[in-house]
C-alpha cells in the first residue's frame, strides 16, 4: 500500500540550537520528493523526525495511505515502520550479519507471519514464512545489482555496494514510503548513476520516495519536486529545476548566485 | 572387551552429563547474549527448574515430567525477569543477574520444605545419563531454529544497533522478553540436568561460580554460532571433569583463568564462522582494484516463483519491467 507525507510546522532545536524550524514538506503518493540542502542544513534532523527517531519540539507529521490520514509525529520509531515507512541511514549502519542476504532478511520483520512457537517447531507455515522472504530479499539483491553476493560477507563489500544492501534491507518490508537520507555520500559517479536508475525503477513501481540528499544531479534526475532547507528554514520547493534557478538556493550551494559568478 | 567398554561408558556417564548441563546453562547465557545482556539470568532459572525437578521426582514423577515442567518453569521465570529487567541497560541487567544467584544459598536455606535446606535434596536413584543427553539435544534443536529465524536476526538487530532496529520495526521490550524467556527454558533444562547427572540437589550447586563456568563454556565457544557453547562446554567441563574433584579450587581457579583469557585475548570465541569468509574477504579486497560493477541487467530474474503470501510486493512489476531492457 504505498503512501503519501503530509509536514508542517516542524521545528527541532538541539540545547537551543536551531536544527529545523517551521518546516514543510508534502510528499505526494507515489513520487519521488527531493529533500535537498547543503551540509547541516537538517536533512537528517527531519528524517529523523519523520521516522521517529526524533521528537519535534512542535508541527504535524501525517502519513496519508487510501484516504485515510494518520498522525505519527511523535510515534516511537518501531510503531512508524510498523506503518510502512522505511528507511536507509546516511552512514548505511548494516548490522554484522553473517551474510548480505541475512542484512536484508532482518529488514522484513515487519512481515513475519510465524509465531514464535511456530518457529521454534519449525512448522510448516514458519517454514513457507522463511521460503517466501528468502526468495523475496534475494529479488530485492538482485534488483539493486547483488544477486550475486547474497552469501558474501557484507564488509567484504564496497561503500556503494553496502548502501545498495542498505536499501534491499529499507525495501524487504515492503514500505508505503521508503526514504533514502543521503544515498549518494561517498559514491563515484557511476554508482550515483547506478543509484538513480534504481529510484527511478522504484518509481515505477509505485513506491513513495523520499530523497533527503544534497546531491544535485542527482535531486533533477530523480525527483518530481523538490525541497530546499538551509540552516534548517525552508528556502524553496518546487520542481527541481526551479529551485535550482532560485538566487536562495545558489546561495546556498555556492556562496553566490549564478547571475553573480558569471559577473566574476 | 565389553566389560571395558561398559566400565568406560560409566565413567563417561557422570562427566558427560555434566557436560550437556554446563552446555545448556551456557547456550543461556549466548541467548541473552545475542541481544548485547551480558547475563547469567538463565543459570538462576536453572536453579528453579533443578528445584522443582528434584521434588518432583522425589514425588515419584517421570524424569520426562521434570525435563517438561522445568523448562517451563525456567521459560515463565525468565520472562518474570525480563519485565524487571526491561528498564536497567544491559551491563547492569548482567550485574542484577549476579545478584539473583547469589540469592539462590540463602533462598535455599530459608526454605528447607521446598528445597531441603542445607543439606539440599538426594535423588532414591541417579537417573540414565542418557536423559541429560535428550536435555541437550531438544537445547541445540531449539538453538538452531531461533538462530534461523525471525527472532534470531531481531536480536542481532537489537545488539548491533538498536535505532537501526527501531528503523526496522523491532520492539525492544518483546524480542528482550523472548530472549529471556528462551534463556530461562535452556537454563532451565540445564538445571534439571545438572541435578539428573548429580542425583541430587544442593544450595550451593547454583553458585556464582556455576555463573562463570556457564560463561566460560559460552566465551570459549563463542556467540556466533549456536554449537558454540556446546563446543565450549566440551573443551572446558569434560576435561576437568574428567580429571578433577568437583568444585575443587584448582577447577575453580582454572576457569577464572579461562574467562580472564577469553575477555582480553579472544572475545569472539573459538568458533566464529565469519571469521574464514573474512579473511577471504580480505583476500579478495587485495586483488579488487576498480569500482565493482553492478551485475548484468540479465542477471535479473523475471518473475518470482512464489505468488502468495505476505511478500508479495509492488516491485513485482518493477522487476519485470526491467528485466526487460538495459538499465
Ligand atoms: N543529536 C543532535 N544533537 C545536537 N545537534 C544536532 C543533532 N543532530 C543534528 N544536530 C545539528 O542539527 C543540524 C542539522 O544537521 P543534519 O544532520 O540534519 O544536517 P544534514 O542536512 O543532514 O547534513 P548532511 O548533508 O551533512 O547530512 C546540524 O547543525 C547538526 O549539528
Ligand atoms: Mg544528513
């Protein structure tokens, strides 16, 4: 059931450090919606936020799934992703399992159907339970392009094949909105383009994309529209190439807007 | 020839048994361990569930009866434990736990009904071994199947990285709940068979000291495969069981020892299967020079083989769809 983010209002201080301050997003179901901002500028913080690893100091978060609108702001974070919202972290934090397919076989926990008991007495619907999200995270392995590391050591793996894992983890829930902070941190080119082939598919596919990332290339091949935080205010939305021609934005990203860097 | 063969399987039985009963108190002590408690909380179960055994026995009841009504016992104490646990961190929840087993003498004292005082509670007749043996094998069958499971990988979750285990939808308070629970039933099998291969129970047999052989064994072995304690509890009980007095302060000592070693100079343990793929991993990151390439879009399968259940998803289509042409 793929879902739709509704914010407004947030704000977050850390000890009366402004992180994020009156913030609003609307992430449309079925899109990929830019959360774009150079560094510090609370992208993370309000990832955190949505996904209730943060509490707001104030402001409405809303998850919108078939007509129905449920408030999560402040939830705890395993009350949220039982509600379909998944997530990667900036840093990957994979968990030192034995192997890349168990990394993103914890990430359907959410779907287990066995009991405990089940389980335990390797029953058969424990064990149709197991066939199915086996076969169904080596799907995802081979969907991000590791089909064929599923029994690899994951920190045998590569920076940008561990934020792969990362994401068929977020994925084996089966997420309503997936959000992806900072996916291309650290990566070459050729794997932001790898990256971008795979949001798009995602896409198509009907999941709800977040994409909290200060990567602009990557922000206009992906996304519909676009939000643009720095120091935690909101300076512009719109589609990306808008945002992108804003003089706030190029102030941003580059100290000086375009007009006045060509007048260099 | 069989006379030597028959006086050699009762000088195993003792030994033996004794082993798969540390074997079990140690797998306790892994299964805490796999979600980061440092505890011997399923030894103290296994002092309940050696208890009960013993009266129940004594009460003429089967062998069978006692393993069944121990673990359970031990599973339910566990679970009381956990929800007095749920709040402290983790080293303190292993603190607490050593508490608990220094209550076990003067609890044993102040009920002698129950428990027989200081003087404990002496079995009419040993038990077969081959009972402490069936403990052992339902222990590791057990261990096995939670390693596979949902709750297994729930627990390394929750160890490795609680927020990211938060992320994943993973309620702290059931999985640490569980993982006491199934650490009182182990403990708990493990203190009817120590009191079965012993033919008796007595206050001091659930000691501290019980606590750090139990941790030993699961140290040795290592928490990265469920045969480690097992494996543990071979190489550390049965040698001094077989050569030393019970409780003797050479053994006592030795074990000491033993843990002070492990903690500094071993603390994955002997048996740690990701160790082997690791140093091929490093192996292969020598020889590795370029960026690696994501695998031919061909690679992709274009369809799942299973179409129930509660995997079906969205990416279904996605898949398909781009199976079909270059990425
Ligand atoms: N737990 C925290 N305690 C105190 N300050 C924090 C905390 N988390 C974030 N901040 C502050 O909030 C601000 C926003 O940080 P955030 O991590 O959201 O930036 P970001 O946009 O994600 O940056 P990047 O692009 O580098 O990931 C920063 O000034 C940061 O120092
Ligand atoms: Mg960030």
């Amino acid at each position: 059931m793929t879902a739709g983010l509704e914010i407004s209002g947030i704000s977050k201080a850390f000890d009366g450090e402004r992180a994020l301050e009156d913030v609003a997003l609307t992430v449309p179901a079925g899109s990929v919606t830019g959360l774009m901002g150079p560094n510090g500028s609370g992208k993370s913080v309000l990832v955190d936020i949505i996904t209730g690893q943060t509490r707001p100091d104030a402001g409405r978060v809303q998850l919108l799934t078939e007509g129905d609108r449920q408030e999560i702001g402040g939830l705890p974070a395993e009350t949220i992703a039982g509600l379909g919202v998944a997530r990667c972290w900036a840093d990957v934090r994979l968990l030192g399992m034995a192997s890349v397919l168990d990394e993103v076989l914890v990430g359907a926990y959410t779907l287990r159907q066995a009991s405990i008991l089940g389980s335990m007495l390797g029953l058969g619907a424990a064990r149709r339970d197991q066939r199915e999200s086996l076969e169904n995270c080596r799907q995802l392995l081979n969907l991000v392009g590791l089909g064929a590391r599923t029994q690899s050591r994951p920190d045998a793996l590569s920076h940008g094949e561990r934020a792969r894992v990362g994401i068929a983890r977020a994925l084996a829930s089966d997420p309503g909105l997936l959000i992806l902070d900072g996916p291309a941190n650290g990566l070459a080119a050729e794997e932001v383009a790898l990256l971008t082939d795979l949001i798009l598919g995602l896409k198509a596919a009907g999941v709800t994309v977040l994409l909290a990332e200060r990567n602009m290339k990557m922000i206009a091949d992906c996304c519909d529209s676009v939000v643009v935080l720095n120091a935690g205010r909101r300076i512009a939305a719109g589609s990306p190439a808008d945002c992108f021609a804003t003089a706030a934005v190029q102030r941003a990203y580059f100290g000086a807007t375009a007009a006045g860097i060509a007048a260099c | 020839m069989m006379e030597w063969l028959t006086d050699l399987s009762a000088n195993l039985a003792t030994p033996l048994g004794l082993t798969a009963a540390m074997a079990l108190l140690a797998m306790s002590v892994r299964c805490l361990w796999a979600v980061g408690v440092p505890s011997v909380a399923g030894v103290a179960c296994g002092a309940l569930a050696g208890y009960l055994a013993a009266n129940m026995l004594q009460a003429g009841l089967s062998v069978a009866w006692a393993l069944l009504a121990g673990g359970l016992a031990g599973f339910w104490f566990g679970l009381v434990l956990a929800w007095g646990a749920a709040r402290l961190p983790p080293a303190w929840q292993g603190l607490a736990s050593l508490a608990l087993l220094g209550l076990v003498l003067p609890l044993a004292r102040l009920l002698p009904d129950w428990t027989g005082g200081r003087e404990g509670l002496a079995l009419d007749s040993t038990p077969p071994a081959l009972w402490s043996f069936i403990a052992l094998a339902l222990g590791l069958l057990l261990a096995a199947r939670l390693e596979g499971s949902w709750f297994g990988r729930a627990a390394i979750a929750l160890r490795q990285d609680a927020a990211v285990a938060a992320g994943l939808g993973i309620q702290r308070p059931a999985i640490l709940g569980l993982a006491y629970g199934f650490a009182g039933l182990l403990g708990g099998w493990g203190g009817v068979a120590l009191v079965l291969t012993r033919g008796a129970v007595a206050p001091g047999m659930f000691s501290t000291s019980l606590g750090l052989l139990a941790l030993a064994a699961a140290l040795l072995g290592g928490a990265y495969h469920w045969l480690g304690p097992w494996l543990g509890a071979m190489l550390i009980v049965l040698p001094s069981a077989l050569v030393l007095d019970e409780g003797s302060a050479i053994q006592d000592f030795a074990v000491a020892l033993v843990v002070l070693a492990l903690v500094i100079f071993l603390p994955r343990g002997l048996l740690d299967p990701r160790d082997s793929s690791r140093r091929a991993a490093r192996a292969r990151h020598r020889q590795r020079s370029a960026v690696p390439a994501m695998a031919p879009v061909d690679d992709r399968p274009r369809r799942r083989r299973s179409s129930g259940g509660p995997h079906r998803s969205r990416l279904d289509a996605a898949i398909k769809r781009r199976g079909g042409g270059p990425a």
